[in-house]
C-alpha cells in the first residue's frame, strides 16, 4: 500500500471511528503497522485525567467526547500513585475500565509514562532521588518534575512502571501510542546539579575526550589553579566564589541534556520492544534551552509539542519578557522549531491551550476566534493534530485555574463550541494537508552551543540568545517566506538565505557547511558576535570572526557592549534609509574588499563599518555588527532577503500571517488574522477556499482573528 491509499485507509478508520464504531484490530493493524508510523491517523483529541474524575462520570465523559468528535484522549501521564500505590504492587484495573469505556465510545488512545511525578512513598524511600537546583538546594517532593535525571533508582523505578504499563497494554484495543514522561526539564531549575549527575557527568567527560590532559588543556585549566589530576575533582557549576569555567560549564548543560535524552530512551527501547505497533513521542515546549530538542526526538515516532500562547501574553503584559509585537512570531517559532525538531516532519500538538491559562494566576480568556487561530497557526507551520488541553477544569490541584473545554461544573466552556468546529474543519482538510511538508526558503541558525554558551557568558546582561533569535525570526518572517531552524552542521543547498544572529560559538564543521553554502550561491546573513568561541567555549586565537573571516570578507577592529552611551548607525547604497539607535552591542568591522553598506555615527569609532556585504564564490555574506531595535532590524533584513530573491507570497499588513505546505503538486496556503480588526489580503493566482470549497482569488477578506486556508493544485 503507498502513502496515498493508506491515507486514504487512515482516513477512513478514522471516519469510522467517529460514527461510534468501535476501533478494532484491524483498523489498529491498518493504521500502526511499522510503516504506517509515518503515516499516523487523523489526531484530533483532548488530554483527559480519569484518574481525576469520579468513575461514575467516565461514561458521559467519553460520550460527550464522542460526540464533539474527539479522536483519541492522551491520559494516565501523572497517575504513578495510582497505578503503582506501593512500591512493586501494581493496579492498572481503574486505568483498563477508562480504557475500556472510552474504546467502546471509538475514542483512541495515547497513554502517558508517568515519570514526571513520581508518588510519595518513593521520594521517602528513596530520598536520593530528588534533584539538586543551581544554587545547591534539594527540591522538596510536593508538586512534580523534582527529580535528578541521572539518579538510577528514579529511572529503574520509571523504567519499572513503564514496563508494566507497557505489557499490560500492548495489545489493548484502543491504545495506539505512548507519550514518554511529560514535558523533561520543564521543572523550575531546567537542570540538576547533585551528586549522582556529578558521578554521570565526570564519566559522560571520561567517555567524550577519554583523557584528563586534553580537559585540562581545552578548558584551560592552568586558570586559577583548575588543574584536574582525577576525574573524580570535577566539579559541578554550582556556586563556587567567582564564575565557573566556561567550558566545564557549556559541557555541563550538554550532559545535562544528554542525560535526560538517555533517560528518556531507556523508556523508548523498552516502548519499541513491548509495543512495536504503537506510535512512541514525549511533548515538550519548544522554546527552552535545557534539552536539545534534535536529541530528544531523533529517535521518536514524531515531534510533540505544548502550545500555550496565553503564557506569552501574560509575561508581555508586564513587559519583562517578549515585547507584545514579538507575540505571533514567538509562538510560531515554537511551531517551527518543533518541526524542525525532525527536520520538517508533522509534529502533533500534544496540549493546545483551550481557555484560561495558568496556575496560582491566568491569562485572560482569548478573544472569540482564537483558540482556532491558534489551532491553525499550528497547523500552518506543520502540525498533523491537535490535542486540547483539558477535557475538564478541574476543583482541586496545583492546576485548578487550568482552564479545560469544560468549566469547574462541567458545563461547556466559552470556547468549546469553537473547538468543535475546529475539529470539523481540520479534519474536512484531510490527511494529505495535514502531512504536507511546510515551504520554506530561509534557515535560521538554531544552535544551542551558542545559546548555552551566551547565557554563561553573554557579555552584556541584556544579551539572550532567545530574544536575538525572537527579533531575527520576526524579521524574517515579516516578509511571510517559510523558515526553517537548523543547527547549520548539514547541508543547507536547499535555502537561498541563512540567518545566523549571535552565532557565538562555530564549530570547525559548522564553518565548513556555512562556507559551501557561500560558495554555492547562498546569502549568509551572520549577527554580531559570530564565531568568537569554539565548540569547547575557548576564545579564538585569530582575529575575529575566527573561522569565517575570509567568507564575510571582514576583521574585526572591536567589540562592544554597550550601556548608557549613544550610538546609531548611518546608512548607505541599498540600505539608504533613516538612521539607526544601536543598543546592547557593536561589532566595529574593518572591511577587506567588502562593501560598506552602514557605519557608526558616534564616538571613537565614527565612521567605521558597522554593516558589510562580501561576494564569497557564488554567494554574498553578509555581517550585521550592529544590535538594531526590531524595525530597524527588519527594514534591513527585508532588503537583504528581497536581493537574495525572497518574495511574498502575498503582502500583507502586520498581525497578519501567511504559510504555505505543499506536496503531491498541491499546495495549501494559510492566511491566519491575528489581529482583532478585519483585514485583507491581496494574492496573486486563483485558489479553492478549501474550508468553504469555493473558488477564491483577488481581495481575501479575514475577519477578526480569522482563518482562510486557499488550495491550489
Ligand atoms: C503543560 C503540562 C501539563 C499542564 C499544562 C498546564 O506544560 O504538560 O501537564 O501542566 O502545561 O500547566
Ligand atoms: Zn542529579
């Protein structure tokens, strides 16, 4: 069977679903056999705690779902105590009964590993097992995710109750996949720092460079006296006087993940062998840096992804963290790395936001429309389904202010009929959009070599990679072309134009991949501060930018962080246009044979480069050495990326966003309105409003917090 019939297949399980029939062997054999992981069935459900609903309300629970077209539930994630109420003494019989009822209302399910909350009485058995935080404070059991990753009673006794989960399960009907742990690092340090992760960490280094000598040396050691005559002397960072060394402390955030990555894997080996017909995924939030999430899905079935746009609107609120204008852009980016995550494959949206959101305090309840604005935005960037969280809101809990598809006397919530139509709508779609990969013609650097290594060190306090990142990808983004995240260690021929802000730390391989890219044709488009450090977090020994000199056709003359001085920057050629306030931090450029594009206009280094573009091979590179306020910042993006050929796929005013997936010669282009006035989209060519199945072309109106998907093909 190819791709198209065994969609057709899925598809059409799926719809049998819907119309109450029970999902049977054979619709689970058709639909998750080995190759059909690729191929996975229509996802369109809600995360469900039966373990918190008296038994009696299971029943008119999985009819109502049933009825609002539910899928498939994802549960069972934090219900350890319930399931193991004794260390070794096992109790999965309430778990098969909400099985049970629910696989008899044709609702699929995606059962959770519970590790991510471990029960009482194993944190009082076995104290050892509780995570250590940066500041050297052991967290209190209490809440969840207090655990050391490394500790190896914590992942024997989570291996443990997997296991059983795993072997009872297997061949449940109804049961179609497995969600492993919840959210890993997502804690409140991101990180442990006890002994145990000290022991895994000193062998993690054994392994990596084998010999204490070439520690000692690539870290540089001799400083203040660090020299490591046994592996047992290395320490962890935690407080310790005066700053750690820098690159103990980048290894150390990448063990910390390794360690996580292979906690999370003993669970997948398992998962695969006990239960080689189910799909196998964690979730996860896209935009932290304590795990990498390549690593985490490398070997998963797909990418899994939490999506709570209401937690960005509460922290602009009180504009301490992403300023409001970078609100649509910061949640697509969570989209977009996701996907890339797996390099473009469809990722499903394990939580999506379904009303108020938070715990001791929550956002607002989001303007009618959306909640399926939201939806479809996932969508557009390449989700395959979408998963509202929660069923119900519930009376007690850390999470009593979580807001659910039901309210706390469980009538419906003040989107639940918007839900409903969002599941009638994105699965009128069907499989071959929401599989289709999404176009993208840009990269955007996505590394966390540099990431980590910034936040250890960035230079001037107001320096985050993050924010660089959210600035540069709305830019990008600004001109509506498809943008993928990559870590630029592999080919990028595909793209016209990279992006790279703040690329700190270049590997030798990255700076190899970045000059081909050059060479071949491609516009590089690097930030300040590029290429300063090596992967080991040492400064390097050649004028900067280090490895990429010669392809950006640039030294560097200094380096600055600024702080209450003025500066700006003065355009010319075809950047012309009004001058600019350079904030944070200047690369003070001297050009090679390269063109001057802009200068600094105060100061000692007044009319010295502050922006060059260089003819490398087939190519252009182009530095950016000043920090600019986002519209500079894009102003100038958008001239670099409109030479390099990127065109839009429709113009459009700002809180408006355009997509586009396609395959199979189809394509499916989404025009998301996320503002809260009507608007208009003007694009060229004739389409199918594939939600009205209608032709359409011209002027596109969107109402407030609107939504139009146009197909063509
Ligand atoms: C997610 C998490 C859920 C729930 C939700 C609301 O990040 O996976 O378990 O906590 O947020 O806080
Ligand atoms: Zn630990």
């Amino acid at each position: 069977m190819n791709r198209r019939e065994f969609l057709l297949v899925g598809g059409a399980s799926l719809a049998a679903l819907h119309s109450g029939r029970a999902f049977s062997q054979s619709h689970r054999g058709a639909l998750l056999s080995e190759a059909a992981r690729e191929d996975l069935p229509l996802l369109f459900g809600t995360d469900y705690y039966p373990d918190q609903t008296p038994e009696h309300l299971w029943e008119e629970d999985a009819a109502a779902m049933a009825a609002a077209g539910v899928t498939n539930v994802r549960i069972a994630e934090f219900a350890w105590a319930l399931m193991e109420p004794e260390e070794g003494h096992f109790d999965f019989r309430w778990l098969e009964r909400a099985i049970g009822i629910l696989h008899a209302h044709g609702i699929a399910i995606i059962l959770g590993t519970p590790s991510a909350a471990p029960p009482n009485w194993l944190s009082q058995k076995y104290p050892e097992v509780l995570e250590v935080n940066d500041q050297g404070v052991t967290l209190s059991p209490g809440s969840r995710r207090f655990t050391c990753p490394t500790n190896k009673t914590y992942r024997h006794l989570s291996l443990t109750i997997a296991t059983q989960m795993a072997q009872k399960f297997a061949s449940t009907p109804g049961v179609i996949g497995w969600q492993i742990d919840n959210e890993f690092t997502l804690g409140s340090s991101g990180r442990c720092y006890c002994k145990y992760c000290r022991a895994g960490f000193q062998e993690w280094l054994r392994a990596k460079y084998k010999s204490l000598d070439t520690i000692n040396q690539l870290w540089g050691t001799v400083f203040w006296s660090n020299t490591y005559t046994d592996f047992d002397q290395i320490p962890v960072p935690l407080p310790s006087g005066a700053p750690p060394n820098p690159g103990l402390a980048l290894d150390y955030d990448r063990y910390q993940s390794y360690a996580n990555v292979s906690f999370m894997e003993e669970q997948l080996a398992m998962l695969r062998k006990q239960c080689p017909s189910h799909f196998i995924t964690t979730n996860n939030v896209g935009l932290v840096d304590t795990i990498d999430m390549r690593d985490l899905y490398r070997n998963l079935d797909f990418a899994a992804y939490d999506n709570y746009p209401g937690f960005f609107a509460m922290s602009a609120g009180d504009g301490t963290d992403i300023p409001s204008q970078a609100l649509v852009p910061t949640i697509a980016l969570g989209h977009d790395l996701m996907r890339c995550a797996r390099d473009g494959k469809p990722f499903l949206v394990m939580e999506e936001q379904s009303g108020k959101a938070g715990q001791p305090v929550f956002s607002p309840q989001p303007e009618p429309g959306q909640i399926r604005l939201w939806s479809y935005q996932a969508v557009a960037h390449g989700a395959m389904g979408i998963n509202y969280f929660r069923w119900d809101t519930t009376n007690f809990g850390a999470e009593e202010y979580w807001h659910g598809m039901l309210r706390h006397d469980r009538s419906h919530s003040p989107a639940f009929d918007e839900m409903l139509q969002t599941f009638r709508e994105l699965k009128s779609l069907g499989p071959d959009a929401l599989h289709a990969p999404c176009e993208a013609s840009i990269a955007l650097c996505y590394d966390l070599a540099s990431s980590w290594a910034l936040s250890i060190q960035p230079g001037q306090p107001k320096l985050r990679y993050l924010n660089e990142i959210i600035s540069w990808y709305g830019a990008v983004r600004a001109t509506q072309a498809g943008v993928d995240l990559v870590p630029a260690t592999q080919d990028l021929s595909r793209y016209k134009v990279l992006c790279a802000p703040v690329m700190y730390v270049v590997s030798a391989q990255q700076a190899e991949t970045i000059r081909r890219f050059v060479e071949g044709g491609g516009v590089f488009i690097a930030g300040f501060r590029l290429g300063v450090k090596d992967e080991h977090s040492r400064i390097v020994d050649t004028p900067l930018p280090g490895l990429l000199r010669d392809v950006m056709g640039v030294e560097l003359l200094d380096d600055q962080p600024l702080y209450s001085e003025k500066q700006g920057v003065s355009f010319t050629g075809p950047l012309t246009g009004p001058a600019a306030p350079c904030h944070i931090w200047a690369d003070i450029l001297e050009p090679q044979k390269t063109e001057v594009l802009a200068t600094y206009t105060e100061g000692a280094y007044a009319g010295k480069a502050a922006i060059t573009a260089n003819s490398f091979g087939k190519g252009k590179a182009v530095y950016l050495g000043a920090h600019l306020e986002p519209a500079d910042l894009g102003r100038v993006l958008g001239i670099f990326l409109a030479s390099a050929g990127i065109k839009p796929i429709a113009a459009v005013k700002t809180g408006v966003e355009v997509t586009r997936r396609s395959a199979g010669g189809r394509t499916w282009t989404y025009l998301l309105n996320h503002s809260s006035a009507p608007q208009t989209v003007s694009i060229e060519g004739v389409y199918r409003d594939a939600l009205k199945r209608s032709p359409i072309s011209g002027a596109i109106g969107l109402e407030p917090y609107g939504v139009r998907v146009l197909m063509q093909g």
